[in-house]
C-alpha cells in the first residue's frame, strides 16, 4: 500500500507536538514526535603516526642484495658464457650503501630515543623543583621546552595555542605549570589511562582462557612490553630497541620504589576482589592478578615518560583503571 | 577535444604555467561548484564560508575534528574584473529576513584562505600552514551552453525544433514554432524578423524553465539570463528549419542567424568556459533531485540529459604533479542531492541511489579516467528538523519546517508563517522505477510531493553568540572535496 504525502498542521486540535523528553499524551489521535537530535561528534582518535620507516629500508636493502646475489647466481646459471656486467656491482654497490645509511639511521633514532628519556627525566626534576620553589623563570623555561617538545604534534595544537597566549601574562611559577600540564598534558593521560585499561583488559581475559601457562607468561610480557612503548610513543618520545629496554628498566625500577605505596591504592580491594575471583575459578583469579599487574606497570611506565610530574592533576589509581575495563568505551 | 580550439587550449596552458609559477609560494585549490539554476549554489557557498569562517561543527571534517583548523577568511580574489560574491548580503538574508536567496544573475568570484595546523612534519616545517579556496558563483543557466560548444548551427537548430516539437512542450511551444515555420530561412537578411524570432523563442525557454514542467535541457542559457548582453546581436538569434542539405546563401537570414551562433560561441561561451571552467581541480556537481521529482519523469529524463551533456564539457582525471603545469585536471568530484533537509533522513540513500543512476555516465567516465568520484545526499543549510508521526497505528517518518510562501499541497496554499509536518511521501527502493513507465499498481510520481522550506532561525547560545547554520553531511563534503589539501 503506498502511503500519500500529508502535511499535519502543528496547531490543530487533533495534532499533539512532542518534543524530545515529554511524554506523548495518550489520547491525541495523531502525534508527531519531534526527533533528538544525535550528537554524531566521533570520540577524538589517539594520533596515528606515519613515518617514513628507516627499517623497513634496511629490510628492503638487505633484501635486494639478497635478491640481488640470487639474481647473479641464476644469471651464472643460466648465462654462463656470458661475462659478468659492471653496472650489476654498481647497483650492488648502491643498494649496500643504502643499507649502511639505514643502519646509521636506526643507530641515530635509538640514541635519539635515550636522548629523549633523559630529557623526560631532566625536565621532571626541574619541574618539579619549580614548583616546589614557585620558582617563575624556571617554570617559564620548562613550560617553552615543553611547547618544544609538544611543537609536532597537530592534536595538541589547541593546547599549545592556549599555552602560547598566556606567555605574556602574569602567572606564578607553579600556576603556569598547572595550567600548561591541563592544556597540554590533560589529553594525553586520558588517552594513557584507556590504553593501561585495555592493556590490563586484554591480559587479563588471555590469562583467564588460555590453555598453558607458558603462553600467558609470553603474552604478559609481550603485551607489557607494547604497552610501556606504545605510552612512551603518546607521551612523545620514539624509544627503539635499546631505548624501550632502557626504560622498560626504569619502570621496573620505579615500581620496586613505589610498590610499597600502593597499598594505599586499592590495592588491598583488589587482592580482595582477587580473592572472590578465585573462589570461582583459579584462572579467573589469575587473570585478575595478571591484570592487575599489568595496570600497575602501566602506571609506572606513565610515571616514568610523562614530562611533568603529577600536580594538579591526579594519578591513575589503580581502581580507575580496572573500572576503565569494565566500562564501556567509545570506539 | 572538439569544443576547444588550439588555440584555446594553448591560452588554457599558458594560464596554468602562470598560476603554477604564481602558486609556488602559496598552493591554491579551485573548487567549481556547479549545478542548473535553483540547485543551490549560492546557498552552498555561502554556507561553506559561513562554516569554516565562524568555526561552524563540522566534525566528520578531518581537520576540524583533530582541532587542527585554525579558521579562515575572506581575501582579495583572482580576477580583479569579476564582481566579488557577496557573501555578507547572502548570510544576512538567509538569517535575518529567513529567505532564501534570489536566483544568481551575474558571475561573482570568492577567494577563500584557510588557516590550518598540518599533520605531516613536512608540512609543518615548509608549507605555510594556509590553503587558497577559489569559488565562482555564476547563474546555472549558463551552464547549459557549455554543450553548444561541440555544435554547430545546423545540429543546434534541429536539436532546438526536435525538442520543442515533444508532446510535452506543445503547449508553450505552439507560438514559436508556427511562427518559425512561416520564416524563410533562405530569405533576406532582415533585424526585425531575427528580433521577432528571438523574442517568440526566448518566451518558449523561459515557460520551459519556470512554471510547473521544471524542464532543464533549454539552451541557450543566457537567453534565460542575459546579464549586461541583452539585446546585443550575440544574443539576438533563434533556430531556424533549415534544409536539409546546402549553405547558407550570403546575406540571408539563415546566414545571419549562423554567424550570431557562432558570435555566441566565440563572445559568450568561450572566454567563460576558458577563465572558469577549463582549470578547476575539485568539482561538486549540485542537482536539485527533489524538484524533478516534484516535475514528474519527463523533467528527470530532461535532468538526466541536461546533465549528461554539461558534465561531457568538464576534464577529469588523476592529476599528475607534471599534468598540473600544462592540464589542471579535476581529480575529485563530489555529486551531491542538494536539499536533503526535505526528506527524513531515513530516505537519504535512496536519494543517493536516484542521484547515482542520473548521472551514471558522468561517473563512469569519471572513474574510468582516474578521478575519485563520490555520490552524497546534502543539506547546506538544514531547513527543517525530523520528527515521527503516529497515526492510527502507523508511524511516518516527517519533518518539521516553515514551507515557504506560495507553496501548495492538497489545495493548501501556506502563508510562510505555519509550522508543519510533512510527510513527503516515499522514495522507491529502485531508482530504475522512475526512469520507466509505471506498472499497473505502482505508485506514480503524485505519490511524492516535496514542499520548499524557509531556512531555520539561527540559534544562540545563552551568552548571545550565534551559532553557526547548521547543515546535513557539508562536513563530509568538505572533507571530500578538500580534506586532503590540509593534511
């Protein structure tokens, strides 16, 4: 049956105008139900990188050479009469140059990726000092090598526009690190605390499934080890081979340091929450455990690559996290 | 390519090497809007700079949503000799007096610099951060001499009589038509007669375009919209039965009416199509969809080949960084179903299917020769907001709006004042079905009745700021049609 346009004139007496969050009355005879309006706003995207990859040129070098020996051993082969050509060597040549400047280049990031840590680590402390002492130029100084830091990063261009503002302004030493660590800083934890929540959520149900302990134990640390470099990547730092096993380090370390602190944190809750788990099942225990530990390296590894300590701001507290997992996130 | 010259060619090329050399420093994007008469081109652009202007939500615009758009502003244009759009006067009545607004009559051009923060380190490090957005605004029926290029006076003339002898046409046509077959056109040359003729033929044109037929295929547009060329002789000529064989003897009318053709060609077509339309690099194609529908299948089918003709005029194609020196090429097209505020949304893809099938040959040469080609349902400015009517146990998708002064529906004629529901009726699953005759039980074109809505009062917020217009998928538009300029 096709159904004719109509137009239904809002005032008349048969007609009920509903707007969004009223009731439609029961007895009109004919209702229009005004729509809400969706907010069709996409939750913001962690920044995806694309970078020229130096490795991936290495691999590919390596692999023409590779290519290229096969190719000379077939052109033997199959031509052997033929004497070999120069331009061959020429090209092998050429390609093995390629694969040296990869490998400086790879050798390049990796000390640029310890470069960086120990600027995390300088910065840090003398923020820390500058707020402990109000001191103003200091701050000043931290919040510019913080801007710096933060200058390639087109998702924290409004950030960087609101700190830049204020420049001339009249703020206290303390206060100008306040206000850049919510402009600057404030995004960046929310995106580090989702990444620790899913980190712990993926470890947690791999452990509660899987069938040996030997593959859980692979995947804790696999999946550990992704997350200290994925956080140091949102924070800003590139670490490589040598760089993420440095700071993977100084995380451990800080975690030995700060273990005892954490009692405090829920952390006597969640052995609770553990200890039901277990009741139900050892496995479902274990994954919480699992989880639980890795939610606290994330922490630590939060601590340890963020360029500003926590001030105004709070820490990740391990129950926020394992709330983070439970709570439905936006895709 | 026929309805070029070399030399044509030549001046096109040469203007692209000055605009290369110009745009080293500062890379400038020419968008072409094009769309008929009453497709909304005006109200697009407008709303385009009113939302990048006044930082307007576009969140599925990449750049917008990254936070990376810094804002945009109104500069100084290319052509010092073209009127400047006027933008200010546009947005003023669109959200003061609420009226839409009047049909374009002259060409006006825009410049438009967006500010932007770029996402590659490349970018930022040596780019300038700012992106040239170049739009010319012009009234639609000019669009349709574009074809006229690639014919001659013969082909136009019988083309012109084919048509207006269609069963359809007769009415408005009658006039016209006894009076051309009483002219000789082997007779002498004679002002008056070709004056006499013009007139009769430019009255045909201007019924077949207005009125209740909705019809599109009238060329030549500018005797619809003459500008500052009325009554010149350019513009004073009309189709004449010519025999079927032969040349025109000198000083007869026929030879006349041929050398003012091809005057139109040379004076009118020419330089337009050359200064804006032979070098653009984005492309959305407006097309009022719901009017034809409003028109029945005869004005489809003329859309369908009004528009098959004028998209042949247009180069698409990949675009090389080589190519862009000598031949810009419009490596994006956008067709967009303009005014998809007049329909719930839960039809907007069937609109887009309709749209699809119109103009699947313009697609198809597109794709084929490398463009990116993308087909979108859009509002520029969203009239009306949606709502569901229940009645008698059946709920009907509607939507809430003003209609405009003089609009009718079932013998209602509304006063621009009351606020309805409206109900427009539902589009076919298969576009295919409008373009055939009806089977026995398939609903009609009388099934569809789309109204013409006032634009919405602008919002404002509780500190008196007011909102930007707001819009259906312009977002998405721009982050087609330019979104990839301001990574």
């Amino acid at each position: 049956m096709t159904r004719r346009p109509t137009a239904f004139d809002l005032t008349a007496d048969e007609v009920s105008h509903v707007r969004p969050g009223e009731a439609p009355p029961a007895d009109a005879a004919v209702i229009v139900e005004e729509a809400v309006e969706a907010d069709d706003l996409p939750a913001p995207l962690p920044p995806v990188r694309r970078r020229f990859s130096w490795s991936r040129l290495l691999f590919g070098a390596v692999a023409g050479i590779l290519s290229l020996a096969i190719g000379l051993w077939l052109d033997q082969l199959v031509r052997e009469l033929f004497s070999r050509d120069d331009w061959l060597g020429w090209l092998a040549v050429g390609l093995i140059a390629l694969a040296v400047i990869a490998v400086v280049a790879i050798a390049a990031r990796e000390i640029a990726g310890l470069i960086w840590l120990r600027r995390i680590d300088r910065m840090r402390r003398r923020a820390d000092l500058a707020a402990v002492r109000d001191d103003r130029p200091e701050a000043e100084a931290v919040v510019d090598e913080l801007i710096k830091l933060y200058a390639d990063r087109p998702d924290l261009a409004p950030g960087r526009r609101a700190t830049q503002a204020r420049v001339d302004d009249i703020i206290d030493g303390r206060d100008r690190l306040v206000l850049a660590e919510a402009d600057l800083l404030a995004p960046l934890d929310a995106a580090a605390r989702r990444l620790v929540s899913d980190a712990a959520a993926r470890v947690s149900v791999v452990t509660a499934v899987s069938p040996r302990a030997a593959i859980d134990v692979i995947f804790v640390v696999v999946a550990t080890l992704g997350l200290i470099r994925r956080l140091a990547a949102l924070y800003g730092g590139r670490p490589g081979f040598v760089g993420l096993a440095r700071l993977t380090r100084l995380v451990l370390t800080h975690l030995a340091v700060t273990g005892s602190i954490a009692v405090g944190d829920g952390l006597a809750q969640q052995l609770i929450g553990h200890g039901l788990a277990a009741k139900l099942s050892a496995r479902l225990g274990e994954g919480v455990i699992n989880g639980l530990l890795t939610a606290r390296v994330g922490v630590a590894a939060i601590d340890v690559c963020r360029p500003l300590p926590f001030l105004e701001r709070r820490r990740p507290q391990i129950s926020e996290i394992m709330a983070g997992i439970r709570a439905p996130r936006a895709k | 390519m026929s309805f070029t010259t070399f030399s044509d060619e030549a001046r096109i090329a040469l203007d692209n090497m000055a605009d290369f050399a110009w745009s080293l420093g500062s890379p400038s994007l020419r968008l072409g809007v094009t769309g008929l008469s009453r497709a909304g081109k005006t109200v697009f652009i407008t709303a385009l700079i009113h939302n990048l202007t006044h930082g307007g939500r576009l969140p599925m615009f990449e750049p917008w949503r990254a936070g990376r758009l810094l804002g945009a502003d109104i500069r100084p244009q290319l052509h010092p000799d073209v009127p400047t759009f006027d933008y200010r006067g546009h947005v003023r009545k669109l959200t003061d007096a609420r009226v839409w607004p009047d049909s374009t009559r002259q060409i006006s051009e825009l410049r438009l610099t967006i500010a932007y923060e770029s996402a590659t380190f490349l970018g930022r490090s040596l780019g300038r951060g700012k992106l040239d957005l170049d739009i010319v605004d012009y009234p639609g029926e000019w669009l349709l001499d574009l074809p006229l290029l690639s014919k001659d006076y013969r082909a136009f003339s019988s083309e012109t009589l084919e048509r207006g002898r269609e069963p359809r046409r007769t009415a408005i046509a009658a006039d016209w038509l006894a009076h051309t077959s009483g002219v000789d056109p082997l007779g002498p040359a004679d002002d008056e007669a070709a004056g006499r003729l013009h007139e009769l033929f430019a009255a045909y044109l201007g019924a077949a375009r207005g009125g209740s037929l909705a019809l599109s295929m009238v060329p030549p547009g500018r005797f619809l919209m003459p500008g500052d060329l009325a009554g010149s002789p350019a513009l004073t000529f009309a189709p004449l039965d010519l025999p079927e064989s032969g040349e025109a003897p000198r000083d007869s009318l026929w030879a006349l009416m041929e050398s003012r053709f091809e005057a139109y060609k040379d004076v009118v077509v020419r330089p337009f199509f050359r200064t804006h339309f032979a070098r653009l690099d984005r492309q959305v194609v407006l097309v009022d969809v719901l009017a034809a529908l409003n028109g029945g299948r005869e004005a489809l089918v003329d859309l369908e080949m009004a528009l098959g003709e004028i998209l042949g005029c247009f180069r698409p194609g990949r675009s090389s960084w080589l190519g862009q020196v000598l031949t810009r090429r419009i490596d994006r097209i956008l067709f967009a179903a303009t005014k998809a505020d007049h329909l719930h949304h839960a039809s907007h893809d069937r609109l887009e299917l309709i749209l699809r099938r119109l103009t699947d040959r313009a697609i198809a040469r597109a794709s084929f020769s490398g463009a990116e080609v993308d087909v979108k349902a859009l509002a520029a400015v969203r009239a009306t907001r949606e709502a569901t009517v229940r009645r008698n146990g059946e709920s009907l998708p509607c939507i809430l709006g003003v209609p405009q002064e003089g609009e009718l529906l079932d013998d209602h004629l509304y006063d621009g004042k009351e606020e309805i529901a409206l109900f427009p009726g539902d589009l076919p699953d298969n576009p295919q079905a409008l373009f055939r005759p009806p089977e026995a039980g398939e609903p009609g074109f009388d099934a569809l009745r789309f109204l013409r809505f006032r634009p919405p009062p602008l919002e404002v917020t509780a500190e008196g700021v007011s909102l930007s217009l707001p819009h259906i998928r312009l977002d998405r538009a721009l982050d087609f049609l330019i979104g990839d300029r301001l990574a």
